[in-house]
C-alpha cells in the first residue's frame, strides 16, 4: 500500500547513491521514481496519492484528499533527482509538482495563500482544506526554496564564463 511521503524513500536512496557511489541505490531510486510518475502526473499536473484510502498494489490512485507534504517530498525528490543526472526531464517535474501549491492540480484552486502566506492543508474532492497548518506551511517554503537552489544552479550553469570558454578550446 502506498500511503504518506512515497517520494521520501527514493529520495533517501539518491542521497545515499550521491555519498556513497552505491549503483543498486541509484537504479532502485530510479526505478522507484519511474514508478510514482507512472500514476502521478495524469491530465499535466501532480497528483499525489491521496490518504482518501490510499493507493493499494494493483490498484487505482485515490487522488483526494492530497496533503502538501507528500508534494513537499515530489519537490525534493525530483530536485535530487537533477542534481544526481543532470536530467532536465527532473527540474520539469520538480517545477510541475511544485505548481501543485500554486493552482496547478485537479481543482486548479491554489493552497498557498499570498494574502495570510499560510498553505492549505489539502485538496479534498470539491476544495482545499482551509486550515493552514505549520506542516503544510513549511511543505510550500521547502519546496519553494528548492526551486529557488534549482533556478541558481540553472543560472549559474548559464551565465559561467567557463561555459563558453570550454567550446572555444
């Protein structure tokens, strides 16, 4: 059963494959990764397993009610996921899953709030949850400043003098 968190163990197997060089940790994160997103991204937008009976083996993706830490998670993974590749395919995931916060998901209402700066706790089957909890609150910075390191890596790639200097040599 897929339930809570179902990015977290792939992510813990990149970061382990990124310390340690271990390649079976790498190859069953990516095959964990190919998994989730085989169920996760239908119609364009992230739809994270709901806890609304949660996802059985065989089964169908119950996609309410969605919590923003399992998008949090889906953020940091497919971060990670680019950081290790260098696979552009995974910062598109990354900003995709990211856009969930924003309006971006099944209801395309958004959860972060730019008024009260509070993220829902989670989109039921007809809105979101209203109560902006500090673990849903937290999800949304976690995963903006995510894309925030991602966009200056991104820069950074883009505007080093290296960059160009390494196709004239």
């Amino acid at each position: 059963i897929l339930t809570y968190d179902n990015a977290i163990l792939p992510l813990a197997l990149l970061s382990h494959y990124d310390v340690t060089g271990d390649l079976e940790s790498f190859e069953i994160a990516m095959e964990s990764i190919e998994f989730l997103n085989s169920f996760s991204f239908e119609n364009g937008y992230l739809n994270p397993v709901g806890n609304a009976g949660w996802m059985k083996k065989h089964g169908k993706n119950p996609v309410y009610d969605q919590q923003a830490l399992e998008t949090m998670a889906m953020v940091l993974l497919y971060y990670k996921a680019f950081e290790v590749t260098k696979d552009d395919k995974y910062l598109n995931l990354m900003h995709i899953s990211y856009e969930w916060f924003l309006g971006r998901n099944s209801l395309h209402i958004p959860l972060y709030d730019f008024e009260t700066h509070g993220c829902a706790d989670g989109l039921q089957f007809n809105s979101v949850n209203r109560n902006q909890g500090a673990e849903s609150t937290l999800a949304y910075f976690i995963s903006h400043l995510t894309v925030l390191m991602a966009a200056q890596i991104e820069f950074q790639s883009l505007s080093s003098p290296l960059v160009g200097a390494e196709k004239i040599c």
